[in-house]
C-alpha cells in the first residue's frame, strides 16, 4: 500500500510542479505570509482534488472574456503547454497562499512583470492589456468564485456563509496587488459583478480550441488519465449554467450524480495518498 500512495502521490506532484525548486514554501519564524494559519484561504486551497477541479472550472470562465482569451491566444503556447499553464498557476496560488510574505510579493511581482508583455488588439480593433484593472478584476473573481464553488461542492458542503465571504476578502488582496480595482470581497458582490460583465462575454471558434486544448489534453501519465478526465468534468460541472451553454458544455442533470460521485471518490484516495503538499507543510511550520 506504501508504494501505491507513493506512486499516486509522485504523479500528483509532477503534475503541479510540486518540489521543483520553482516556490520555496519555507517561512521564517513569525512569517505568517499574506493570511497564515487560521485563515479562511489556508482552508479552501488546502485540497488538490477540489482546487484542481476548481482550476478548470476558472479557466473556462475567463476564456469566455475577450481580453483574457486575447492573451491566451496571442501569448501562449496553449496548443502545447495547457498542463504547463496550470502548473505554473498552482505555483502561484501555493506560494502567495502558504509561502513566506517576501515570497508571495515576489510571485506577484513575477506575475505583474509577465503582464507587461500581455498586450494585443481584439478582432473588432480594441486594444487589450494583461495589466488592464477591469480585466483583472474578472479573472480574479472567475478564479476564486470557482474555487469557493469547488471546495463546497467536492470538500466542505456545510462550509459557513461567513467563511465563505471571509475567503472572499483574503484574497482580494492578492487581487489587488497585481493591480485589480474594485474587487468583490462577499458572495453578493460577486453575483451582482457576474451579472454586470455577463454582456460583454464572448465565445467563438477561438474560445473553443482553447477549452478544447485544456480539456482534451494528453494527460501527465496513462496511470493519471482516468483521473485527469474526471477532474476536468468535475469542473465542468462546477460551470455556472449559462457558461456552459457559451461554451456547447452542457451535462444532462441525470449524468451529474456520477461525476460527484466520482469526484467523492478520487478526492478520498487523492487525501489518503497526498501525505505532503502545500497545506501539510504549511501546516507542520504553523
């Protein structure tokens, strides 16, 4: 049983990078990082199989923008390193999450840096810019508004109204260092934003090869695929109706009790396997 926690646990950490040297999670003594133990961030980053879910389900959000498909189209290599992308944003979600506060400022300096490279113009002639505050809004609340979904849905149903919207407001700050204005900070903030933006979402031939390169792409290893498919239902599953119709996504409601299930399931053998990882080393420096 030993080697096969092992192996389940290697495979898990080569697909998000973990222990490659890229984030350093150590913390000197008294170095909380940006929220440290006790906080509502610490909780809902702390499990892969809901994060990861959660990571689908916010990339095929903000795709649906047409600045952050913009900058996907025109400034990745997506057709070939869509699992390099969600690599790197583990990393930087570990790091500002439960890293030292030297080393989170540094991620998001990194991340400003690289936006600055980030600009373009749309198809209709509009100019777009990676450092645009209103374009950074939506992919901040795209990406905590499916993580929050995630954890309630695959971790902690009963997860508290109060956690939830505390959650909100931690990271807001990350939000806001790299340069975002006007951050929802409660879940109402969010539904009343998602309602504002929803007009100016877009899907086209563009967006569909670029969620088609995230959710069909060659899994880490062949033991990793039946996992890896599942993973990317489960965060299809987390899509907000109406993203799902944008995106030709749509479940039937009767197929939806299996891919919870099934998510139930890998997120027990993926917590029984995964003894080290961001939450657990940040929780043994606490």
């Amino acid at each position: 049983m030993g080697d096969i926690r092992e192996t389940i646990q290697g495979q898990v950490h080569r697909l998000v990078g973990f222990g490659d040297g890229a984030v350093d999670l150590t913390r000197p003594p008294g170095d909380d990082g940006l929220f440290g133990p006790g906080s509502a961030a610490w909780v809902v980053h702390g499990d892969f199989t809901a994060m990861m879910a959660g990571g689908v389900a916010a990339l095929l959000l903000q795709m649906l923008h047409p600045g952050a498909l913009a900058g996907v189209w025109d400034h990745s290599n997506f057709r070939r390193d869509m699992l390099g992308r969600l690599r790197r944003t583990a990393q930087f979600i570990s790091g500002t999450t439960y890293g030292a506060t030297a080393t989170a400022e540094a991620l998001i300096a990194k991340v400003r840096t690289i936006h600055d490279r980030v600009v373009g113009t749309l198809p209709d002639g509009t100019p777009y810019s990676a450092n645009d505050p209103d374009l950074l809004t939506w992919v901040h609340v795209a990406e905590v508004g499916s993580f929050l979904a995630a954890h309630r849905r695959y971790r902690d149903p009963a997860f508290p109204d109060a956690e939830q919207d505390r959650y909100l407001a931690e990271y807001a700050i990350v939000a806001e260092k790299l340069g975002a204005t006007g951050v929802p900070r409660t879940r109402n903030q969010i539904d009343a934003y998602m309602a504002r933006i929803r007009p100016q979402l877009r899907a086209d031939h563009r967006t569909r090869e670029v969620a088609r390169a995230l959710l069909q792409q060659q899994p880490a290893s062949l033991a990793m695929a039946p996992a890896q498919k599942l993973l990317m239902e489960g965060g299809i599953d987390l899509l907000p109706d109406w993203a799902g119709r944008m995106h030709g996504l749509e479940r039937p409601l009767v197929g939806r009790p299996a891919v919870r299930a099934g998510m139930a399931g890998i997120g027990s053998v993926l917590r029984w396997a995964l003894r080290d990882g961001s939450a657990r080393r940040a929780t043994e420096q606490a």
